[in-house]
C-alpha cells in the first residue's frame, strides 16, 4: 500500500493497530542507504551553521548592534522545536520524502503540495542566495575581482550539480568536509576571540572588551526594534536544519542516530551563534561591521595576520556551496515523493542508476540559473532580494512541519498512531507557540518595509499560485490514486 492509498483514507478510518498497517511512502523505494552516522552528524552540524551566520551575521550586527544575539538566541529555540518535531516524526516513519509525506499522511494530498512547493519555493530562492554568495566571496581575492560575478556563480552552480548528481554517498562526503570546515573555522575564531578579550590584544586601533558595548550605546544601541525586525532575516540562518530528516531515509538505523544528531543542534546554536555575536561584539564595536563582508574577515582583516582573512573567506565560501549543496539535494528528494503522487513534474521523480531522483535536483538548479541571470542584470541587489522570499519559503516549511506534528500529537491521542519515545516536549503547546512566533515573523517583515514588506504583500500571490498548481494537478493525482487503489 502506498502512502497516497493511506492519504486518502480518514483517519477516523486507520485501524486501532498502527502497527497492523504501516504507512508506506511510495517515493521511497529505490534510494540507498549510503549515509553513515557521521554524515547525519554533520549534516545537522551544517544545516545549523549556514551562509546566514558567515555572511549575514556582518550587516545584521551593524544594524542592531550586540542585541544581535538574543535574535539568535530565539531563532534558535524555535528552530530546534521545529527540527525536534520532525525529529520524532521520522522515528515514527523514517521517509526522503520527510514532512511532504507526513502532510500527505495526515493531512491529505493537498497538505502535501503546499508543503513540498513552499519547500522548493525556500531552496530554489536559497539557491540563488547562495550561489550569489558564493561569487561575492570569490571577489574578494585579487585574481577574481575582475570576473563578472554571474560567472563565478555559475561555476559554483556547476560544481555542487555535478557532485549531487552522482550517488548520495558524494553528497554526503561533500557535506562532511564542508561542515569539517565551517566547525574548525569557527573554533578557532573563538579560540582566537577568547585569546583577544582576555589579552586586551589590540586589534585595528580598538581595545577588545566590554567597553566596545558600554561605550558604543549598550546591548541595544539603536533602540529594540531594530532586533526585533532582523528576526525574519535571521530565520533565514536556520534554514537547513530540516535537512538531516530529510537524509534519515538514506541512512541506516535513524532511530539510533538521529535523536544524538538533533539533540546537538541546541548546543551549536548557542555555542556558536550566540558565542559568535558575542565575541565578535566584545572585539570590535558593532560599527566596524557591515554587510559588505563577513564579520569574521572584518575581524582577521583588522589583525594584520597574513593570509588569515584569506583563509576565513575561503571557509564562508565553503559555508555557500554547503548551503546549495543541501538545497539540491534535499529539494530533489521531495519532488520525487510529490512526483510519484502526481503534484509534481513527472520528470522530477525519475532516477539514475545511483539512486539519485536527478529530475528534482535539475529543476531546483534549473532556478539557480535563473539566479545567474539575475547576478548578471541586479548584482548588488540579488542576494536581498531572493532572502526574502527564501524566507517566505522557510517559514511555510516550518509551519507545516509544526502544523504536521499537531495533527499527529493529536491522532496519538486517539490512539491512531503511537508517539516514539523520542518526542517534541510540551506537545501540543510547543507546536501553537512556534506557528505564533513564525506568524509575528511575518508581521515583523511587513513592519520593516522596503524589500520585505514587498515580499508580505506577495503572499496573496504566492497562495494564488498554489491554488492555481492544484487544479492543475489535482486530475493527475486523483488518478494516481485510482491507479494505486486499482
């Protein structure tokens, strides 16, 4: 029986046994389990530290000041509630098709489409930010300055495809090394940090303390709000820590892996975010940053060392491909899981013979080369504009997930389904206070005006889009599941 069998059926209808008649993903036959317990450790090291922290950590600082830990501080709560939930639903049913296969299990068909398309909306966007990123990096060493900078996103564009394309174990390996990196790259900032501040070292003319806060205009030196509207961007620095729920269908034994892997997530976030923006607070005044550069080369630049600023760079660079490295893959997973049922391209649920759905993974590279093109028309512009509405995507995915995660508290309740012992606590009052605070992210965006109250004024567009997919689609699916019944 087929996932879409058991989405059409009430649950009112499942039987008293969940155990009698497992729910069964039909977009997960045919991937191999090639990813050990270190890869899914380090993916959910790398989906907790992304371009958002590396890059965006920089502008972010210089517009609200050292307050700027506490917006990630509580970004972080909520994206571990989120991760969390996922978490013990993929103990209930590990799936590549992840929380689009949960919504078509509990909410049905058209629960599982808006869930998978503001998914792809999130990392089609993201691919561009990323790949934006990544050719702004480029430009920071002397032989690159004079390269156009949709060329250099191209290449980086080019490079993550072809690994993606071969086999998951690739994609696993990259994704090892990548957050190898950013993890080594960040220790030794704070190593190097901590030494700073202790030492009184001076770095550009400026005394690490804290008197580069008290003196500077305290915690909040432009006032709260400023904080409070960086919040929507700074959701954007926790967009992948889905991804390892969506890598637990590629892996063996996931109910031994995954509660270690996300139960870590807590940790990093505020060791090395909240550590991060403290530090880099503490050595500089938040006036030395901008959105220019990542905070963390402001810093090696500032010092003098020889080639360390080289090096930091070359370790956000690496932060980006990791970044569009997981959006190819996780995107291609999803899109097979909605292809299969219909509310996707068929070519997207097609795969190679190393068991990579390389239709999906096409199509989200396919809007990473429009993000060349708009490198090429927008440069300065492209990676705030597509960070807003990879935002929008984020939050849709993240509602879902939440709004998944009720419904299956509640078909527990009932005695429908049986909850793991690893489960979100406080349920169901965790899930209602997370889709509050990503309700006010929304509201915080319109209320910051410019770009994102642009992207606000959108979402009517975005559910008409939606609304018009599904009468597209909504024939296809309804005989793929005629088909599955017959």
């Amino acid at each position: 029986m087929t996932d879409r069998v058991t989405a059409a059926e009430p649950l009112s209808a499942a039987p008293a046994n969940p155990a009698a008649a497992p729910h069964v993903d039909a977009g997960d036959a045919g991937y191999r389990k090639d990813l050990k317990s270190r890869h899914i450790n380090m993916i959910a090291i790398g989906g907790a530290i992304g371009t958002g922290l590396f890059l965006g950590a920089g502008g972010r600082m210089s517009q609200a000041g050292p307050s700027l830990f506490i917006a990630y501080a509580v970004c972080g709560v909520f994206a571990f509630f989120v991760v969390r939930a996922l978490g013990e639903l993929v103990l209930y049913r590990p799936s590549s098709g992840a929380f689009v296969s949960y919504a078509r299990e509990f909410m049905g068909e058209k629960g599982a489409y808006t869930a998978g398309w503001l998914y792809f909306l999130n990392w089609s966007t993201t691919a561009v930010a990323d790949i934006t990123a990544a050719a702004t990096y480029a430009h920071f060493w002397s032989m690159f300055s004079d390269v156009p900078q949709w060329i250099l996103a191209l290449i980086a564009l080019a490079v993550v495809l072809a690994a993606n394309l071969i086999s998951v174990k690739y994609f696993g390996e990259m994704e090892f090394w990548f957050a190898i990196v950013k993890v080594a790259a960040l220790v030794a900032f704070m190593l190097v940090g901590i030494f700073l501040v202790v030492t009184s070292h001076d770095v550009g003319g400026s005394t690490p303390g804290l008197a580069n806060i008290t003196d500077n205009g305290g915690i909040f030196p432009n006032g709260v709000m400023p904080m409070m509207l960086l919040i929507q961007g700074v959701v954007f620095a926790y967009a992948s820590v889905e991804l390892c729920g969506v890598a637990a269908g590629e892996t063996e034994n996931p109910e031994k892996i995954m509660p270690k892997a996300i139960n870590s997530i807590m940790w990093r976030v505020g060791l090395f975010y909240v550590g991060s923006v403290v530090l880099l607070a503490l050595i500089l005044p938040y006036t030395a940053y901008s959105g220019d550069q990542s905070p963390f080369v402001t810093v090696f630049d500032k010092l003098g060392i020889p080639g360390a600023a080289g090096v930091m760079n070359l370790v956000v660079l690496t932060a980006a491909l990791s970044s569009l490295n997981s959006g190819l893959y996780s995107t291609g997973r999803i899109l097979r899981s909605m292809s299969l049922a219909g509310s996707a391209p068929k070519f997207t649920g097609v795969m190679n013979k190393g068991g990579v759905p390389y239709g999906g993974i096409l199509l989200t590279a396919g809007f990473g080369v429009l993000g060349v093109a708009l490198n090429y028309v927008m440069p300065g512009e492209a990676f705030e504009l597509v960070l807003n509405f990879a935002s929008i995507g984020i939050i849709g995915t993240w509602a879902m997930i939440m709004v998944c995660s009720l419904l299956f508290w509640r078909a527990a309740k009932r005695g429908k389904v049986t909850r793991p012992g690893y489960n979100l606590p406080w349920a169901p009052y965790t899930q209602i206070v997370t889709l509050g605070f990503l309700a006010s992210v929304l509201v915080l965006m319109w209320l910051d005006g410019g770009i994102g109250r642009t992207t606000v004024n959108c979402l009517p567009l975005i559910a008409a889009a939606l609304v018009g997919g599904w009468f597209l689609v909504r024939g296809r699916v309804r005989s793929t599941s005629a088909a599955d019944r017959g």
